[in-house]
C-alpha cells in the first residue's frame, strides 16, 4: 500500500502560510547555500509518483512551475511529469498534463489512490485540504522543513486539530541553510 506524505514548509513558531516573503520556492540567493536541501527533495522526489494538492495551490503552482524554462533544481521538470491529482468540487479543466480531478468524497479518493499500485503521494501547502487529511486519518508521514524564521502570525499546520495521532520522529537532518527537516511518523505506523 502507498503512503501519504505531507511534506510542508514551516517557521520556528509553525507557520505554513505563504504569507510575507520567509519562503521563495524559487530562491537562488548566492549568499545562501540549499544544495543539501535541495538534494533531499530530489531523493524525496524519487520515492514518489503521485502530487497530490487542494484547488488553490494547484492552480498558484500550475501558473509558477510551467513558466521556469532555468529551473535548475529539476523542481519543475519533475512536476510537469509527475501523475498529479488535484482535490476540487469546482475544477474540471486542470490544464496541466499528468492532473486528474478528484470531485468525489476524501476518504475514499485518498484511500483509492493509496491502494493502488505505486510509490508515495506526497502533499505540500494545500492547507485546507492537508487538514481535512489529518482530521480523515488518511498521514502516513509528516516532513517539516523548519526555517530559521518568526512571522507571529499566519495560518499553521494543526491548529484546531483535534485527535491527531501520537507521533513518532524518525529523523532530524540539519541543513547548512539553517533549515532543519523533522521527519515524524504516526504512532500506529
């Protein structure tokens, strides 16, 4: 069976909103050195062939990710390629190859797609939908990346959550960036 993997962004203080300018997917400051960073999302990457995303982050990665004709990351190349699946009740046109809809109920979409054949489904942003998942008990793995950064404010990942699982880490991995990536797995898994 394939597991789902959340995979997001964070600050120190939880934070997984884009809001402000703490996080750029595309960042190529000199100053900065991401190549461990960006090596473990390659890795990361190659263990999964299904993107799963709510309706708003699709549509904000569709109009960012086709359009990166220098991404040297490989971030680009692997999305326009990736089987990725996008949960929507209003969507029916997703206008980026590899995409299938999902209108029907959570539960079993997700449990459908775990079950088939294959390697992960890894989410990332998508916030809503990520905590309709996690209320659903569908988490497999969670994979904060944590930025060396406090906004105070914006939308987090388990706010409001309720029985959210015990959760078990499986690995710390620190980055020369500042960024530290924790890696918990629920309890039951």
């Amino acid at each position: 069976m394939r597991e789902l993997i959340v995979t997001e962004n964070c600050t120190i203080d939880g934070v997984i909103e884009l809001a402000g300018d703490w996080f750029s997917p595309g960042d190529t400051d000199p100053d900065v050195d991401r190549s461990d960073v960006l090596a473990v999302l390659e890795e990361q990457r190659e263990n999964a062939d299904a993107f799963l995303l709510g309706r708003v982050t699709f549509e904000d990665m569709r109009g960012y990710w086709p359009k990166q004709t220098d991404d040297t990351t490989g971030i680009s190349a692997y999305l326009d390629s990736v089987s990725k699946y996008v949960v929507s009740r209003t969507l029916t046109e997703p206008e980026w190859r590899n995409t299938t809809v999902l209108s029907g109920k959570l539960r079993s979409e997700i449990e459908d797609l775990k079950a088939a054949e294959g390697k992960d489904i890894v989410t990332t942003g998508s916030i809503s939908l990520v905590r309709a998942l996690i209320a659903e008990g569908l988490v497999d793995e969670y994979r904060l990346f944590v930025y060396p950064v406090v906004t105070g404010e914006g939308r987090r990942l388990f706010e409001g959550a309720t029985g959210v699982p015990k959760l078990r880490l499986v690995e710390e991995r620190t980055f020369a960036s500042g960024i530290v990536l924790l890696r918990y797995r629920t309890a039951s898994r």
